[in-house]
C-alpha cells in the first residue's frame, strides 16, 4: 500500500475520585442499590441491633420513593416487608411499604405480610392499603392480582389474631366497590358486536370476588355482589353471565360451585335464555338493528331511528364532513352491520348507509350458542342450586 503512511493510535484514561462523609456511606451507597440497603438492615436486625436498623431505615427515606421501587425482585420485596416487620416501628414500616403496590404481593410473601398484619393492627394495614390504591387511582384494574386476593383472604384467615379476618373483609369490600364503579363505566363505553353480550368481562377477577368471600364466610359480601350483575341496570350481559357460570363449573366440583351462592344468577341466565329463545327468530324481513347508542345528539338520533326501522335498509343521507365523520365514527365503535360510504356529489356529499346480511348471520349464531348454552345449564343444575331448590322460574317485567 506504497501511498499509505503510518498510523499512530493513542489511548485517554480518566478516573475520578468520589468521596463522602464517613456517617453518610450507607444513604450514599443505599440510593445506588436498594437491595444491598435491605439486606445491611436485615443483617443489624439480625445482630439485635434494632435501633441502629431504624436510624438507618429513616436515612433512605428522603430518595426511598424514586429508587426503592426499582427494585422489581421478589426476593426483595419479601426481605423489605420482614425487614419492616422487624423493626417494631409502625410509622417506619408504613414509609417503607408506601412508594410499592399491592401488585408487589406475591403467593411467596403472603406469610411475611400476614406477619406485619399481625404486628401493626388493622388500622395500620387498612393505611397501608390505602395509600397503595392512591398510587393507581387513575389505572382500570383491581388493587390486588385476582388469582392472589382467595389466597389473602385465607391466609388472613388463619392469622392468630381476630383482624384478620377483619382486614380480609374490608378488602374484599373495596374490591368489589372498585370492580362495580369500572363496571358502571364500561356499560358506557362502545363496544364491539351488536349485543352486549359480546363485551369482554373479567371473569377471573369476579371468580375471585366469589372465591374470597366464601372463603371468610362474608355471605353479605357475596350476595349483594350478586345482586349488582344481577340488577337490570348494572347486570352481566346475558351471554357473558352464562360464560361466568361455565368458568366457574370448569375449575371446581359440584359442591365448591354451591358453596359460591350461585343460584341468584342461576335463575337469572336461565330465566332470561328461555324468555329469548321462546321469542320468534328473526324474520328475513326484518332489517331492525337494536343498538343503545350513548351519544343522544341529533344526528345518533336519526340514526337510530334509521337501524330500528324494520323495512328500510339503505339510507341516503346528505351531509356536511364533520357530520359524516360523527356517524363513521358511532358505526365502527359499536361494529354495527352497515357500511357507510360517501356519494361525493352535490354539496354536501351525501352519506350512504347500507344494512349488511351479516345482520342475520350473526343473529342465528347467537341464537345457537344461547340454546347451547341453555342446554348446558340445564344439564348442569345440580352443580348450582341444592337439590331442594325448585326449577327456576321466568322472570317478570
């Protein structure tokens, strides 16, 4: 390579010294790794020197909220709540649960959190619990992980001393107002399929509703949840409610399924399956689309009146972009049966929708999965109601 001449290479090394006062290493060395401050609190507690442990807890108190909970271990999170414990400081421990969640609870830490129960009281618990709720007040989920919440209620249950049964009933008591206040709201949100039926519900976490309450035998609990899913205005849609009772069957015997006072809503699906299926199918004439549409402006209006109408199935409908806009937008939301498209002529452009025969295609399949599912209930009647308990009766308006 005759023309290339040679080529140096050069190497830069920098260090830095960092020095702190010797009564601030372990706030110092705590903000960089919360575990390593954990573990230095475990092992003076361990070594009985409990006041040295609370002067040094109360040092991370200052960052504890930005970098505690950047620890996402389990281990972790089950050696912060025995450290807690240990530390006989109900105020202390409180701060240094707070900046985490009850979503850090795990099966492997519910014996260490009975423990702090145990210790602190219900009070303490109940502040506990509600300063966790603030960190997710804006989130649409439960406080705690369904699957968890029937496990914490037994593990409460057999704590030695009487709140925890207490603190276990309290709990259960906010999970079921919070899954009711997301429920009223979700009944206002579009949703995909012509029928209600077809929104999505979370079936596990109400299963743990059931579950938690039958284990601390809160019957009360229990059966004004099943009074709300239940009640015309807050009720499960019907499709959903029997897809409820199939889960429930899947994963318990007979017995367990009775043991979660399930009769209400027994009698309630099936009532209302053979008031459905004794009404006539739809006739091929019959082009009316049912849709509880939210917005009650002007132009929802006469599109409903439009989707009701039995013979009409196309509608030409002048109107102006933002309009058009309106109507594209409440027929996607609500995935109703009709295309909608725009004739770009005249002034304005005229807007035409269309019914599809989708409308019927869809009617006859939930009509046949509701006879399935009727079918099934019946079958399985045994395994929700105590054999004394008459044949469920239809019910009245």
């Amino acid at each position: 390579m005759g023309n290339y001449g040679n080529t140096v290479d050069r190497w830069y090394h920098r260090a830095a010294v960092v020095m702190w006062p010797k009564d601030r290493d372990f706030a110092v060395r705590a903000k960089l790794s919360p575990a390593w401050a954990i573990s230095e609190l475990a092992a003076l507690l361990k070594q009985g020197a409990t006041s040295a442990a609370r002067d040094k807890a109360s040092s991370l108190l200052p960052f504890w909220k930005g970098t505690g909970p950047e620890e996402r271990s389990a281990v972790f999170f089950l050696k912060l709540l025995k450290v807690a414990a240990s530390l006989d400081d109900s105020t202390l421990a409180h701060d240094l649960l707070a900046p985490f969640g009850a979503h850090r609870l795990g099966i492997g830490s519910l014996t260490a959190f009975t423990s702090l129960v145990t210790r602190y009281g219900l009070s303490w618990s109940k502040q506990v619990f509600t300063t966790w709720s603030e960190h997710q007040r804006y989130t649409m989920a439960p406080l705690i992980e369904p699957k968890l919440l029937p496990r914490l209620c037994e593990q409460l249950l057999a704590a030695p001393v009487a709140h925890g049964r207490a603190l276990a009933i309290w709990l259960l008591e906010q999970e079921v107002a919070s899954f009711e206040q997301r429920h009223r709201a979700a009944l206002h949100v579009p949703h995909a399929g012509l029928a209600p039926d077809n929104a999505a519900h979370r079936h596990d976490e109400l299963l743990a509703l059931l579950d938690g309450a039958t284990t601390v035998s809160a019957g009360v609990i229990r059966e004004g949840l099943v009074a709300f899913l239940t009640t015309p205005a807050t009720a499960l849609p019907l499709m959903s409610a029997g897809e409820l009772l199939m889960e429930c069957r899947k994963k318990r015997t007979p017995a367990a399924v009775r043991a979660l006072g399930l009769h209400r809503l027994y009698h309630h699906v099936v009532g209302l399956l053979e008031q459905t299926l004794a009404a006539p199918e739809r006739s091929p004439d019959d082009w009316s689309i049912d849709v509880p549409l939210q917005c009650k402006c002007e132009l929802c209006a006469a599109l409903s009146a439009f989707l009701r109408d039995r013979q009409r199935r196309e509608y030409p409908w002048p109107l102006a972009k933002d309009r058009r806009q309106h109507i594209h937008h409440m027929l996607d939301s609500y995935d109703v049966p009709v295309t909608h498209v725009t004739t770009r002529r005249g002034s304005p452009y005229t807007l035409v929708l269309t019914k599809q025969k989708a409308l019927f295609e869809r009617a006859g399949a939930l009509r046949k999965r509701q006879k399935a599912l009727l079918s099934w209930l019946k079958k399985e009647r045994s395994s929700f109601l105590a054999f004394s308990e008459p044949s469920p009766a239809l019910p009245t308006e």
